[in-house]
C-alpha cells in the first residue's frame, strides 16, 4: 500500500472479517433475548444478567490476546492464527443456539460462542491499522463498518424473514457467512513485516500501556476510553433490548422489532463512509461529539413520544417493509453511531505507535466489553423496578450519552498522525 491513498480493494477484502463478526452479532442480540424470554420464561433482569455473563469472560481474554497478538511471529503473520482457530468454533457453536431445547444446553453453547469470537475479534480488528496509513485509518474504517454495516443488514432483514420461515435459519445463514468471511481474509490479506525486528515487539505490551495510560498527564487516552464505555452502555439499551421494547412496549411483532433494527442498521451503512471522509476533514473528536448529540437526542424522542405516534407508518420500503416514525428515529441514531463509531478505533490505534496497535485495539474492547457487561445489568434492573416497562431504557441511554461527551471534550490526542509507511509480507 502507498502511503498516498487508501488501498480501497485491500480494505474492502478485509472488511469480509469484520462482515463476518457482525452477521453473528447482529443476529445474536435480536433473537437471543427473545429466545430467552419467549422460549426459556426468562424476566427482563435475569436476561440482563445472562446477556453479560459471557463477556464477563470475553472482558479477560480479548486484552490479552490483542498483546499476544503483537507478538506473535507465524509464516501468516500474528494476526490470521486466532482469526482460522476462532472462526470455525464459532460458527458451530452459533448453530447450535436456534435448536437447543434445554436452558443448559443453550447457554454452553451461547458461552462457546462468546469465547471463540473473542479468540479472533481483536486481532481481525487490529488488521485495519496495520495495513492502513494513519491519516486513511478513519476512511479505513468507515470501509470495513460498512461490510460490518452489510453484515448487520442481512442478519436483521433477511434474517427477520428467514426466522418467520425457520427459527434456525437466520442462525445457520450466520455460521455459512463467517466462515466464507474468514477464508477470504486468509485468502487475500497479508500482514505487514515491519515489526519483525522490532525487540520491543517481543515483550508483553498490555500491563505496560495500562501504567502508560494511567500516568499520562494529558489523559486523553483514560477519557476516550472512558467515554468508550459509557456510549456502548448507552447503545446498549437499543441492542440487547430494543427487540423487546418493540414487541412489549410498542405492541409489534417480533420480526417487525428486527426489522426496525435493520432500518438504523441501513443508515450506519449509508455513512460508514462518509463519517470517516468527514472525521479525516474535520477531526475525529468532533465527528464523535456530533454522534453522541445526534444518539442521545434519538433515543430522547423515543422516551418522551407516544406509541401511537412512534408507531404510525409513514410508508412502505422495499426489503425495509413498513416505515414508522421510530424507524425515522432509528435511522438518524445509525447516522450518529456511524459517527461515533468510525472515528474511535482510529483516534484509539493513533494514540500509541505501530507496535502496539493489537494491545490498544484489545483496551478498545476492554473497555467496550466492560460495557457490554454493565449495560444489559443496568438496563435489566430498570426494567424490573419500572414494572416491565421497557421504554425505561430510552431514559438511561441519553445519561451515559450525556458522560461521554463530558469525558470527549477533554480528549486532546488520537487525531491522524502525518505519516505511516506499511510493508508486507511476500505472498
């Protein structure tokens, strides 16, 4: 790759791997809980919890493996290893979950799941900015976002359509796709050899960089990481539970709760690229605080708004079916996480150099999977005390909002550096 433009082929290519985590994910976070609520009896709480309990385990195995990962030498390089090990044992364990008749046997193979995905997220992830100058990391992103966008689109829509037909489908769709995703990245992606000879790429990075960190003066590092994990719990309360909000509090069917999804997941597409050409234009810092705005005011509308309204149609899309004025809504908060979520990895990977680009993306996770953790708990406990009554969770979401935006206007690193010059390995 020149270090004068971005390799768009290259990106799109890899853009497959992370096409591949979000058909899974998108397709996990819509039918999970209604698994567990419709199928199991489970209440809104113990979901909560349930929904965290893998990433419990996911919160100490994707740091670590984002530093082995920097050190790691193999003839393929350090990062396609956990990528051809995790992907398979996570499609197999992702089929099992629509045909799991006992409690037991679905969360082993929920927890397998987790675990496996976490084996090849970071490193997959890691992959953009090795391959990418920094100045092109932010449009890199918006590249593989939107495969992930795509990604989400299929397990929404088409995975929506094909659940009516065969609650398994959507599933083994999911398992097929990630592990075409893999094989393509293995087939098409090298990984750079600049860091070869690099000693300090032999050492173990992470409990270094979290002391770095921590006794940074500046502390821009600590408040975008912080600032991280308050807009993942806020957007949380539209992942894990929006399904539910939809069918319990606005009275829709479950595949129109899904489908709902897919209209925000439609124009997180549509933006992937042009919030990363912007975040390169105007700084990533402002591009985020616009996307934290934009989301706390989306899920602010739903709060205060009636069913009726939120629920009138306004039109009917091809492949989007019926448009209500919650589906506006929704799409304009997919416009405001494209923003915020282009941008960050890129502003995160430029606040350390080259060497540490595995164990940053690892504390990106870190801090996301730390979300992952508190916002189902958080969104859980509201639900119950409120009676059940899921529109809860559109109150809680413009809180945490509201705290990353305080923790980003302190941010005062992470905008592109001048120059990187990537090398490769040989086919």
């Amino acid at each position: 790759m020149t270090k004068d433009k971005l390799n768009y082929p290259k990106t799109f290519l890899l853009g497959f791997g992370f096409f591949g985590v979000s058909v899974i994910w998108g397709t996990y976070n819509a039918f999970v809980p209604l698994f567990l609520a419709n199928r199991f009896g489970i209440g809104p709480a113990v979901i909560g919890f349930l929904m965290t309990l893998d990433n419990i385990a996911a919160l100490f195995i994707q740091p670590p493996l984002g530093a082995w990962s920097d050190r790691l030498r193999t003839p393929i390089g350090r990062r396609l290893p956990f990528i051809l090990f995790g992907a398979p044992i996570a499609a197999v364990a992702f089929g099992i979950l629509p045909i799991a008749a006992t409690l037991p046997v679905f969360l082993a193979g929920k927890v397998t799941l987790i675990l496996s995905m976490a084996i090849w997220r970071t490193p997959v992830v890691a992959l953009m900015p090795d391959i990418t100058p920094s100045k092109f990391r932010s449009q890199a992103n918006g590249v593989i976002n939107l495969m992930g966008g795509v990604g989400a689109i299929i397990s929404f829509l088409l995975g929506a359509t094909l659940y009516e037909i065969n609650e398994g489908f959507p599933f083994w769709l999911g398992s097929a796709l990630v592990v075409i995703a893999a094989i393509l990245v293995f087939a098409f992606i090298r990984e750079p050899k600049v860091f070869n000879n690099n000693p300090d790429a032999q050492r173990p990075e992470l409990i270094k960089s979290v002391k770095s960190i921590v006794k940074d003066e500046d502390k821009s590092a600590i408040r975008i990481f912080l600032a991280i994990m308050f807009w993942f719990v806020a957007y949380n309360a539209i992942e894990a539970f929006f399904t539910l909000y939809a069918n319990r509090h606005l009275g829709l069917a479950e595949a129109d709760g899904v489908r709902l999804l897919g209209q925000l997941s439609l124009l997180f597409v549509i933006f992937a690229l042009p919030s990363g050409l912007i975040g390169g234009k105007i700084g990533r810092r402002k591009s985020i605080s616009f996307g934290i705005v934009l989301m706390g005011l989306c899920m602010l509308l739903m709060a205060f708004l009636s069913v009726s309204f939120l629920t009138t149609v306004l039109t009917t899309l091809p492949v989007l079916g019926a448009v209500p004025w919650v589906g506006v809504i929704l799409m304009f908060a997919g416009i405001g996480w494209a923003f915020i979520n282009i941008n960050s990895l890129p502003m995160v990977v430029d606040m350390t150099d080259d060497i540490q680009i595995g164990t940053y993306t690892g504390l990106y996770y870190l801090f996301s999977t730390m979300a992952a953790i508190i916002g189902p708990n958080v969104n859980g406990w509201f639900v119950a005390l409120a009676g059940e009554d899921y529109s809860v969770i559109m109150y809680i979401g413009p809180v945490f909002m509201a705290l990353a935006l305080v923790m980003m206007l302190g941010v005062r690193k992470g905008e592109a550096k001048i120059e990187t010059v990537i090398a490769e390995i040989e086919p």
